[in-house]
C-alpha cells in the first residue's frame, strides 16, 4: 500500500492548523451571510413579483443555496 503525504503551504504547526481553521470558519461565516441575505431578500418580494421572475415560493430556499455555495 502507498502512502502519500500532502503539505499545504501554510505550515505545518499547530499555529499554522489554528489560523487555516479560523480562516474557513470566516469563509464559511460569509458564505451563511450571503445566503441569509439572498433568502430574505427572494422572501421579502410579493408573490406577482416572484411569479414575473419565474419563482416559486416554495423554490427560494434551493436558490438561495445554489447561488452562494454552487457558483
């Protein structure tokens, strides 16, 4: 069996591990802010707008989701 090691750039310290930690948990904190701000913003529109949009109500939460984390 092989065995392979893989490095990052960042370091190999307990330091380095910490920051890299607290860097995605402030990724993953800006990507929740912007799908919470793109679901209220889809909530907030009236059902005529979201029908001249091409929206279903029952849809925004899947947008919302798609448009911060799969684009």
């Amino acid at each position: 069996m092989a065995h392979t090691a893989t490095y990052s750039r960042d370091g190999f310290g307990l330091s380095a591990r910490i920051a890299n930690f607290f860097e995605r948990v402030n990724e993953a904190n800006a990507l929740r802010a912007q799908y919470d701000q793109t679901y209220s913003e889809l909530q907030s529109l009236t059902d005529r707008e979201l029908d001249d949009i091409g929206v279903r109500r029952c849809d925004i939460k899947d947008i919302a989701r798609d448009h911060v984390y799969c684009s």
